[in-house]
C-alpha cells in the first residue's frame, strides 16, 4: 500500500525546515532547487533567524506557516530532529522527507533516535522518507527537493535509490544525454518508506513506463516479492543489487547452506517476480531507456546494418554471449538491399555498408532488415567519420523506426562528434550506445522480460498427504537438538507427503541383522551421529550388503572405523536401508534467509553438488512454475528430461518434493535448513525417493 506518497511528488505546499541564506549550504541547494524548475506551489523555508530567502518569506516554525503545507523537508541535525517531526505531525503535515545523516548508519544511538522518528510518524499518520537521504523530484511538476545541481530531462523512467551519492552521480552522468526521467526518489534509511512502497505507486504513475531502481538491501522480502509480482506484467521494473558477493556471510553447515550466498535470494526474487536485474549503473539506464521507449521483441533474432566490420563483430559477440542470434536474411531482403547499397557491401546479416556509407544508404538498409520476417530486432551502427553527416544519419535511422513494432536501437561508436546526434535520437526514443557490446544486453533483457509475461497466469496449490500434527510432534521432540538426523528427518518428511526408502534404526549387530530382514535384502548400512554431517566424507556408508553375515560385519567394522577417524563424534548406532533401484540423483533443499523467508535449491545431488555448483534457488513460496523454472534452469534438469538418449525422468515428481519441501519450511520457522541429498529420481512415472536428508533448526 502507498497511501500518502503523493505529496512526496506534487505537494501544494512545500516547507523547508532548517533552510539557510548561505549558498555553502544543503538547505540552500535545497531551496535554490526548488524555485528553478516550475514548481509552482507554495515554497516556504522556516528559519526563525531569516525574514526571506531567495525571494521567500521565512517562517519561525512549522506552526507558522499557512496551508497549504503538504509536504515538510527537514534539514537539521540528527539530535533535535524528533521535536520538528513531532511539530509537523501537530500542524498536521502528512509527508516528512528528513535530509539529514547521523542515524543508525553511525550505531546504535543513531539507531534508536530513528526509531523514535518512526513512532512519532506513525502516530500522526505521516509517511516519512529518509533519514539520510538527498530528497526527491517530479519532472512533471516541477519538484526537485533535492541538492543535486542538475537534472535529467523529462520521460518515463522513474528511478528510485537508496543512495544518495549514487543518485547524485547518475544526474550528474546522463543530465546531457537526453535520457529522461518521470520521478526520481532518494530513501536513504528507509525508515518508513521503501521501495516496495514506490514500486506500488509507480506503478499506478501515468508518466512512468518504466521502475528503475538502485538498491542495498530489502528488508521485507516476502512483500517486495508480491508487489513486485504484481506491477511487472504492467511495467518493467529494473534493478541494480549492491553487495551481491556472499564475504563476510555467517558459517553455514548443510550444502544448501554453503551454496546460498547472500545474493541468491535477491537473484530468485527477482526472477519470480520478473524483476530485471542488471550489472552495472550503465546498464541499468542503458536497459531501463530501452524499456521506456521501445516496443518488446517477439524473438531472439537480430539484424545489424553499419559502416565497420569490427563494431560489427563485437556486437555479433555480445548478442551470442546473451542468448541472441544473428538472423538469417531473406532472398528477398538481400535483393531489395543490392541495388540501393554500394555493389562491395555485404548484403547479408550483418549488412556491412562500408565506411562511405550515405544517409541514404542507411535509410534503405534499415527500411530493408526491418521489413524482413525473419528479423526480430535491429541495431544500427555508425562510426563516425568525416564524409558522412551523423546527425542526418540519426534522422534516418529515426524515420525509418517510426511506427514499427520492432525494437530498433543504434550504436554510434565515440563521444566528441555524436552530441547532436544522441539528441535526435533519444528525444524520438531511439536509445543511443557507444559501445557495441551495449546492445546485446540491452535486447536479451527486453527478451526475456517478453517471455517472462508470456509466463502462464499463478495456479493455487492444493495440497494433499500432509500430517502436520506428527511433523509439530516430531520437531518438537527435537526441540532442545540442534539438528535432526536422518533417523527423525526421514519420518519429518513422510509426514509431508514425500516418499522415503525403507529403512531402520539399529543400535547392536542384531538389530541391524534383524533390521535388513525385515527391510529386505540386499541393504545399505549408514552410521548415526549427531556429530557427523556428511556420511560419505568419513566413509560412514556401506552398500550392497546381501546377507546376515556381511550385516554383522559390516557393523562391527563400521562402528570401529568411524570411532577411529572421529573419535569425539557421539555414535549413536546405524541406519539400515533398502538398496535403492536405479536412477538420478538430485539435491532439493531450503535455507531461511534473513530477509526473504524460506530459499529453495535445486540442483546436482549426491557429493558433488559443491564441486559443480549446478543449483537453481526460488524463494517460497512457490507455484509449480517456480519449481519447474528451477529445475530446467540447471543442467540436472537437462539430464532429467532425457539428455542425448538418457531415459526420461520422473520431473513432475521433482516438482512435488520441492513444493512439499517448501510448504515443511513455511509451516515450521524453527527449520533453518533443511535438504534432501540425493533425491532419487525414478523414470517417468515411476516417482522419487528421498535417500538421505538432514535438518537444521534455529539455534
């Protein structure tokens, strides 16, 4: 919900509390920022010490003022803040941005003096945005709060930053290149107002065609996830994730654990909520401007006319790199082309025209590829040159764009010449690049968001086979453990539906012996200890064991061998389990990030699943579109669907576990993680098995 935002970005009133005469000053930026860009409510600084600035009357405190006054923009320091905020939510102010730093970005006394910034916006239904922010824009109407010196032109990208420095630097950036902007939001802090919040009004913004967004951290992810779901089939939403690399992160203890990074949830949000997520500042405009101004494409296939093989050859690179591809062009395409182009040109794709090449010669090239049914997408190149006129080129590339339902975007390799040219073209929507690499990055993301919203509409899960009861009775008598072995965690799973190979627990030779009779010969012979993570690590699993004399032995030997190589270990008997018939082994398991809930894995199973590092994560929960995504997006999956002549697996069956295992997850929040590993998967139609699992609960 977003109630409340909207004066962030077309207040009647605005009051600027702590607004200096001094030029030195962020308040006076503030100021200055506001008179000089069409604002045309009412502007009213409160400085007791001031009888105007800039023009403006000066008020002693907020309770001066005269409505209307929708909007309040403090800029004092961190200490005497709360009293001001305390004072507008008297004076019945309802949007509060506070510029100032000094909370809890410096510790816990920051911390505590924001929290109570919170209490009082909260108790006077304010929103509040900040602290330590830089302030917001509307290039609609004339707002610009902030003390940033410059601002873009006017469009439909909507940027939202929780870095100031970095908001900063993108308007300083692309404040000449004619990129435009709808609104533009610092949130510093986020005390109150986050970018789940301005995603949902953004949303609903008739200037924005596209949400792009510089974030560090998302504190409620389960919501963003929602909201984020909800708004991408109707706006593209782009997003850049500082802090992506897993340094620093906690010691984790199962698989699942050491594969789930810190980025792996945002990387799963994103794809489940068709959020794009990109590299870098550049690209996020870059693919953000293409989004705003150009049509989706239908498929993967591009056409490329220019005057230089080599810029040709890089971008042919970077769009294979990207999952695109060169397409084929027609017969007839290549004899339109012919007789319009010099007799050297290269008529097939891509069309290289030389380096003479005219207006002309552009304009019926592109008018040729684009008009070619096995053509997608196209991308215009120029390098520059002094026998060719670049603005005049831009013209043609834009008329020839005109109208179609074809992305189209250009490539103008160099800076110093190309100024004029980059203004045709992007006022007419026609992104700009000077890199050649740019467009195959551009265009794969535009791609994919196109086949994102061709995604099936979410179907409800009913569940079946769940006994919750005995899964709370079993967690329960584990409660004081910090961990369930397999012998608690193979009934925790049967209680949710998943098939387990059969299988005993046996604390003396006998009872093993009496254990494999009753499961069947032959059988597999695991040890049980708290203390013992990965069996397989210490050779704790015997296979194959066809009678009662190899059970004895086996037995005896295993508890000695362990014993030796891990003598602090507690063992607390062996597992006896049924030999398992053929199949492919797979990993499904759950660790509970701190901001987005359960994260699911998939991926290669067995001992190897570090080594490879083949896994697929999804945050639950999930439909059985995310579980399916999950699996073909690894190359397990490919190997599950019949790789080179392989027996087609039982996927669906893979599907269910992962959904069972998700549902465990969501039910249970004292299971910090949980895995299947391996999880047999049997031929189609022939189901699963969960050979070997492990849980981890909350310390």
């Amino acid at each position: 919900m977003h109630h409340g935002l909207e004066p962030f970005f077309a207040p009647r009133g605005v009051a600027i509390i702590g607004a200096s005469a001094s030029p030195t000053k962020l308040s006076f930026g503030i100021l200055r920022n506001l008179t000089s860009y069409g604002y045309s409510g009412q502007i009213a600084p409160v400085n007791p010490k001031e009888d105007q600035i800039l023009g403006h009357k000066s008020y002693p405190d907020i309770s001066s003022v005269p409505d209307p006054v929708d909007l309040a923009v403090i800029v004092l320091p961190a200490q005497v803040t709360a009293g001001v905020l305390e004072d507008c939510g008297k004076r019945g102010v309802k949007a509060v941005i506070v510029i100032s730093g000094g909370f809890k970005e410096i510790g816990p006394e920051g911390a505590a003096m924001e929290k109570s910034l919170v209490t009082i916006a909260r108790r006077y239904n304010m929103r509040l945005i900040g602290p330590n922010c830089v302030g917001t824009l509307d290039m609609y109407t004339g707002l610009n709060t902030t003390f940033i010196n410059g601002q873009p032109a006017r469009g439909g990208i909507g940027f939202v930053s929780q870095s100031g420095a970095v908001a900063g630097g993108v308007v300083e950036t692309i404040r000449d290149k004619f990129i435009g902007f709808s609104m533009f939001a610092t949130l510093g802090n986020e005390a109150d107002v986050t970018e789940t919040d301005m995603i949902e009004y953004l949303a609903e913004d008739e200037h924005t065609k596209v949400i792009t967004s510089y974030v560090e951290a998302i504190h409620d992810g389960q919501r963003f996830i929602q909201a984020a779901r909800k708004v991408s089939p109707h706006k593209p939403i782009v997003m850049l994730k500082a802090g992506r690399t897993s340094a620093g992160a906690r010691a984790v203890s199962s698989h699942t654990g050491s594969l789930a990074g810190s980025h792996a949830a945002y990387k799963a949000a994103f794809e489940q909520a068709g959020v794009t997520e990109v590299d870098s500042l550049a690209d996020l405009f870059d693919i953000s401007m293409g989004f705003a101004h150009l049509p989706l494409p239908k498929g993967p296939r591009v056409a490329m006319i220019t005057n230089g093989g080599g810029p040709a050859a890089l971008a042919a690179d970077a769009l294979a790199m990207n999952g695109l591809q060169m397409a084929d062009l027609s017969r007839e395409t290549q004899e339109f082309l012919r007789p319009h182009l010099n007799p050297a040109a290269q008529i097939a794709n891509p069309v290289d025209m030389l380096g003479a090449a005219d207006v002309a010669e552009y304009s019926a090239g592109l008018k040729g590829v684009l008009a070619d049914p096995n053509v997608d997408m196209a991308i215009a190149i120029l390098i520059p040159q002094a026998l060719v006129n670049t603005n005049a080129v831009a013209q043609a590339i834009v008329d020839q764009a005109k109208g179609q339902s074809k992305p189209v975007v250009a490539v103008f390799v160099g800076e110093y010449s190309t100024g004029k040219a980059r203004e045709i073209l992007h006022s007419n929507g026609i992104p700009m690049y000077v890199n050649p690499e740019t467009p195959g990055r551009v265009l794969s993301a535009m791609l994919r968001y196109a086949r994102w919203l061709e995604k099936p509409v979410l179907a409800e899960i009913y569940w079946n086979g769940l006994n919750q009861p005995e899964a709370a009775r079993l967690l329960e008598s584990a409660k004081d453990q910090p961990a369930l072995g397999e012998v608690l965690t193979r009934p925790l799973l049967a209680a949710y539906g998943m098939p387990v190979v059969a299988g005993e627990m046996a604390q003396s030779a006998q009872q093993a012996v009496d254990a494999a009779r009753r499961v069947g010969y032959p059988v597999v012979m695991k040890i049980v200890s708290p203390d013992i993570l990965h069996k397989s690590d210490v050779g704790g699993i015997r296979l194959n064991l066809g009678d009662d004399d190899a059970v004895r032995a086996n037995y005896v030997s295993l508890m000695q061998d362990i014993a030796t190589k891990k003598p602090e270990a507690h063992l607390e008997g062996v597992l006896i389990e049924a030999m398992a018939p053929k199949g492919q082994e797979v990993i499904v398991g759950m660790r509970r990030d701190q901001n987005f809930g359960p994260l699911m894995m998939f991926g290669l199973g067995g001992i190897y699943v570090e080594l490879f590092g083949d896994v697929a994560f999804r945050v639950a929960p999930l439909t059985r579109q995310d579980a399916a995504d999950m699996i073909h997006q690894t190359r397990a999956g490919r190997l599950l669907t019949g790789f080179r002549g392989m027996p087609e697996a039982d996927v669906d069956a893979v599907v269910d576990a992962i959904l069972r295992l998700s549902k465990l997850a969501l039910d249970f929040p004292q299971i910090e993680e949980i895995e299947i590993n391996p999880l047999l998967v049997l031929p189609k139609g022939k189901g699963a098995l969960a050979l070997d699992g492990r849980v981890i609960l909350q310390a």
